[in-house]
C-alpha cells in the first residue's frame, strides 16, 4: 500500500515549529564560486547539474563550502518549492538516526508514546541533504539503499509504505571511495549516491578568492554584530590571501568576525596557533615588543614558508611542480626558496627548529 506523504508545513503548523529547516541566506553567486580556475569548472558542473534530479555528492575538506553549494543547488532546482532537510549523520548516533530519518509510529519502540514522521517525510519535494554520509552505520545504509531504490519506506513500527519524491544531495569530509574500499561503506550504495560528483577545492587551491571573500564576511559580521569596521588595507589581505587555511573558508569566516569585532592585530592569531605560541608572534627574538606592520610582515614571510616547504614536500622537492601548483614561476620559487633559507629538504629541517612561530606540522600537532 503508499500513503501519500503528509503536508509537511500543516504537520509543522500543528505542533507550532518554524519548517524543518530555516534558511541560511546564501552569499550571491559571484561570491559563492569566485573566480578562481577550481571554481569556475564547480560552477559549470553545478548549473548543468542543478536543473536535473541526480543525486550529487559533494566532496571536499571540511570547511570548504559544500553545505552551502548543497544549498544552492537546492534554490537552483525544481525542489526549491519544497524544503532543504540537511541531516547530520555523523552527529545523530545510529538508532536514533533511523527513527530521526524514517520516523516511527506509536509504540514502535520503548518511550514512543507518539507518532513522528521522519525527516524524509518533511523533504518531500525538496532535498533531502545527508551531510557526514560516511559515518551512517551498516544497517542503516541498507534501509537508505531501500529508499533510493524506489522512494518507498515505512516508519519504524509502521508496516504502511510510504512515497517519498524528493532530491538527494550527500556530502562527507571523508573519502567515500576509500570507506567503500575498506568496507565500511556498501558499494551498491555508494554507486546510488554517487551518481554526479562535485569536488569543492580547498581554499590553499583558490587564494585568488580569498580578498573578495574576505570583504564579503567583513561587511557581514559588520551588520550581523552592528559595529565599524576598518576596510582591509592591502597588506591585510595579502597577510589572509597567504595563510595556510587548514579550516578552509570556515575558518576565514572565524578570523574575519574576530577581525571585525577586534581589530586587526586579532588576524595574527589563526584558529590553529596554540596558545604558548601566540606570544612568539609578539614578541621577538630579543624579548622586546615589535610594532603590528613588523609582526604582519613577518608573519607573512612565515606563512609563504610554510606554504612553500608543504608544497615542496607534497611534490618530493620537485621545485618545477611546486613552482606550478603554487601558481608562480619557477624563478620566483628559487627566489622564495633562498631567502626563506629552504634550500634543500636537509636544511629546511634543520631550519625549522630555530624558527619564530610554528611550522603548520607543529601547528597540526599542538606541539
Ligand atoms: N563560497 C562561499 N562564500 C562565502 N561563504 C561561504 C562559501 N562557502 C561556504 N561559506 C561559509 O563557510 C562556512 C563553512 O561552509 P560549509 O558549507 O558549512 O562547509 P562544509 O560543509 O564543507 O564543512 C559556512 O559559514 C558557510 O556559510
Ligand atoms: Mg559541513
């Protein structure tokens, strides 16, 4: 048998909630995709994608926007008439995400004394986002992989199918090709799932974007917390264009509230500077205070340091690769390479040690 999906603004309305899930207001698109090479393809992939009803993967580090590019498909699509549902699978423990996803009749399990529909029910029409898909456990994979087959479910307790149209949007800051490889995931599901997928770059990948992101969240907080800020000058943003933003644009987003609530000496300290570190960035090698245009500027030469040494050791010391994932010629990465004093993988250790501030393992460490 298929009941018809219940109106979910009239289920909302009865027990007096706002919808399932409010909407974040999204940046325009010009911010949303930048300009960068990485993102002009993700925009391409997404417009010919967006109008189809193709579930898409979204894959990318954490931080790198792909709950917000979720989110955009879903304006951007037929199912803009019905609501944007994200679950986080990683977040809700097993048992409790089935009867969170699928819903449950009275009486179903001990404490459900009443009827609740599932999160699907309430995307009907819409999309159905299931963020961190890669932690959802093994049984429940198979009863999700029932539902993508033919739409159809039943609440827990419940023996009535129900039908569900909605869209599938799925997204994990983990490999789901290795989950898959390793077991973890099942493979008939991850072919369900993966049928599109869209890379979100990091944002190391895609500096080109970072000033005009940067004055976005700095025009945003300025509303959102009410107070002035100090536009950027441009050694700022060059300071922001060359962190190594392991946290990616949420981590932008961070430094920018804290800049405009702060000012700017609040920049020098990044989300990953562990505490007894701090202090290195202010106060010299001799002990004494040195003044914030000092700091910055050295705090840049310490960050294209480490871009440069992370680059060259992902690329084995091949300085001409490096040289063309960095996005600067090859002369200008052997300029780069003395006057950091990186002139070989040995000296570069050895270098490492008696540096002021942190290098981004130590940072990744807390050491
Ligand atoms: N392209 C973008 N432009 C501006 N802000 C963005 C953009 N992408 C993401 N954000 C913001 O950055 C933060 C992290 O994005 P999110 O989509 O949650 O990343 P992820 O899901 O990959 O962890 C959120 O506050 C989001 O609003
Ligand atoms: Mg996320």
């Amino acid at each position: 048998m298929c009941i018809p999906g219940p109106d979910v603004m009239e289920l909302q309305a009865k027990k007096g909630q706002s919808p399932a899930n409010t909407w974040n207001p999204l940046p325009s698109d010009d911010v949303l995709f930048g300009n960068s090479a990485a993102m002009v393809e993700v925009r391409k992939k997404a417009l010919r994608i967006c109008r189809t009803n193709v579930p898409v993967y979204l894959a990318g580090e954490g931080g790198t926007g792909k709950e917000a590019m979720a989110r955009w498909i879903h304006h951007n699509s037929h199912y803009a008439r019905g609501e944007f549902v994200k679950v986080n699978c990683a977040a809700i423990p097993g048992a409790l995400l089935e009867s969170e996803l699928f819903g449950f009749e009275p009486g179903a399990f001990t404490g459900a004394n009443f009827r609740k529909p599932g999160r699907v029910e309430h995307a009907e029409q819409g999309t159905l986002f299931l963020d961190g898909i890669a932690d959802l456990d093994l049984s429940l994979q198979s009863k999700l992989l029932h539902f993508l087959q033919d739409g159809t479910f039943s609440r827990i307790g419940d023996h009535a199918e129900r039908k569900i149209d909605l869209r599938l949007l799925c997204a994990s800051d983990k490999d789901l090709e290795e989950e898959t490889l390793a077991g973890r995931f099942r493979q008939d599901l991850f072919y369900r799932v993966h049928v599109f997928r869209l890379t979100l770059p990091p944002l190391r990948q895609r500096r080109e974007d970072i000033p005009s992101m940067a004055e976005f969240f700095c025009r945003h907080f300025q509303t959102q917390f009410g107070v002035k800020a100090e536009p950027f000058s441009p050694d700022a943003l060059s300071y922001l264009q060359n962190l190594p933003w392991p946290g990616n644009i949420r981590e932008l987003s961070n430094v920018v509230a804290r800049y405009v609530l702060m000012g700017p000496e609040s920049m020098l300290y990044p989300d990953d500077v562990p505490g007894k570190n701090k202090r290195k960035l202010i106060i010299d090698q001799n002990g004494t205070h040195v003044t914030l245009k000092r700091m910055a500027k050295d705090a840049i030469k310490e960050v294209e340091r480490n871009v440069i040494l992370e680059a060259l050791r992902a690329n084995q010391w091949n300085r001409r690769k490096t040289a063309q994932e960095l996005r600067i010629s090859y002369r200008t990465l052997i300029y780069k390479i003395q006057d950091a004093g990186l002139g070989s993988r040995r000296t570069a250790v050895a270098g490492a040690h008696g540096q002021v501030g942190v290098s981004i393992e130590n940072k990744r460490n807390g050491a």
